[in-house]
C-alpha cells in the first residue's frame, strides 16, 4: 500500500475538461468488485472510472463512489449509451437513468457505445446523427461535461461531422501493442478528439509475447505494465481493466519510468491488426 495516493496526469478535451490519462475499466465480463473498485479509489489514487449501461453495474459503481469518501469533483465518471436505447427521446432517458442508478447530477463523459444504429424507418446514419443530437443537447444543459464515442471508425466520425454541429470530444476504440489504429488516432488528434484505449493489455494476450516479456526483464516491471506504459506513452488515454487489487496496484505502477525510443518502435511494430473484442468489418 503506497504512503500517499498519487495524482495522475491529466489530458485535454478540445473544451478544457481535463481527463485523467489513466483509469479503471469496468466490464460486465468478468463480473465486478466492489472491493477492487473501492481499493482503486482509495489506495490508488483512481480518479477515472469508466462503465456502461451494458455492464449492469452503475448503481454499484455509484455506492463505491459514496463509500470511497473521494469528492465528486476530484472524479472523473464515463458511461456510455446502449444502441438499444438510441434515437432522441430515447437517449435522453437513458443518460438520466444512468446518472439516477449512479447517484450523480452530471457525467464528466458521456459516449454512445456504438456506431452500429438500428432505428426504425431511418438508415444507421440517420439514427447517428439523431442519437448524437441528443447528446448535444445533454451537454449543452450541463447533464454530460463532455461527450464523446466510442468504436467509431474515421467514415464514422466524418458523416457525424457533416451532420451535426459537435465534433465529439472523445473516441474510445481497442488499443493495445497488436492493434494501434494509427491512422484512426492521427484522425482523432487531427480533429482535436482525444483517442481512449481499452483493453491495453489485449485480454492478457500481450502478457506472454516474447517482445514484452524481454523488455520487461530489461525495464525490471511486469509485462502489463509494459503493455500500459507504452500506451501512455503513445499519448493514448488508457483504461486497464481488472477486478483484483493487486492488478490494479501493478497497473498503476507506470509513471516512474520511460520507454526508450527504440523499445517504443520495436512495440509499435507488434501491430498485426487483431482484434481481441470486435470485427469492425461489418461496422
């Protein structure tokens, strides 16, 4: 247990919001723990909790929240909006049952979850460019601090440009040393949207690769922290997920030292476009 909880790094939303560049993932895989969580944002210095309305488990994350003692105002809260619940009205529903079920009165970060889109009588397009325009709305009445996507593709996140008057201030999408979409995250810096990584350690896929386990060796860390450090390190938002204390403790444990250039190249070059969570073939 560290002496005192640190404070992590923080980066810019195009409208001055500030995001924590690391957080926790919750998923409903896996199942959650409230200990984890608790341990996250106590022992941790866990600011940035990210969860879904698909993952079940907002109405927990909002007692861990109370019970963690931490301010409302040091914290940074993501969820996201199910394509079940796409369309205007529809959304705007959802992101109040959201904050009601977490106990809060705003979202630091709103994100529609996918950019899969099944309304009736109106093209995936359409129900986009709808859906987004609830989000706007949703921010301009200060319900969401910041809204964004998450699994958007650049054709994606273009039509929503030509349809809407906001360009989200975020794009969460897979990353990790096996998938780093870079064209994807030059369009995203580009266009002033910060990119968010999930899945950074590639569902554990990434721990036993003969690249990460030498520089691991070399830089005296774990392979995860490897795997987070480069990410970070890349400039990407990243959000390890876990449901064990001391995972998350090692994961946390990547701000006191630097990969070098040549180590950053050599893991950019494990690039071989798997993906671990989705086929955005049909997207």
């Amino acid at each position: 247990m560290d002496m005192e909880v640190p404070i992590y790094p923080t980066v810019p939303l195009s409208n001055g919001q500030k995001i924590p560049i690391l957080g926790l993932g919750l998923s409903h895989q896996g199942g959650y723990s409230h200990s984890a969580l608790l341990y996250a944002l106590k022992n941790c210095g866990i600011r940035h909790i990210d969860t879904a309305k698909r993952y079940g488990n907002e109405e927990q994350v909002g007692k861990a929240i109370t019970e963690s003692g931490v301010k409302r105002e040091d914290l940074w809260v993501t969820t996201k909006l199910w394509p079940g619940d796409y369309g205007y009205d529809n959304a705007i529903q959802a992101c109040m049952d959201s904050c009601k079920r977490l106990g809060l009165d705003y979202l630091d970060l709103y994100l529609m979850h996918w950019p899969d889109a099944n309304l009736l009588s109106k093209s995936a397009r359409e129900a986009r460019a709808e859906t987004w325009k609830a989000l706007e709305d949703l921010y301009d009445r200060g319900v969401c601090r910041s809204i964004g996507v998450s699994n958007f593709l650049i054709h994606h996140l273009e039509q929503l440009k030509e349809d809407c008057d906001m360009v989200p201030h975020l794009n969460q999408v897979e990353y990790h040393p096996f998938q780093r979409p870079q064209e994807l995250v030059d369009y995203c810096n580009e266009n002033n949207i910060v990119f968010e990584g999930y899945c950074p350690l590639a569902k554990g896929q990434a721990l036993t690769h003969p690249s990460i386990l030498k520089l691991a060796k070399l830089y005296e860390k774990t392979p995860a922290q490897i795997c987070v450090r480069w990410s970070i390190q890349n400039g990407i938002v990243t959000i390890p997920k876990s449901t064990k204390e001391s995972r998350i403790h090692e994961n946390c444990q990547v701000f006191g030292f630097t990969l070098a250039d040549e180590d950053m190249l050599s893991l950019n070059s494990l690039h071989d476009g798997r993906h671990v969570t989705w086929d955005p073939s049909n997207l």
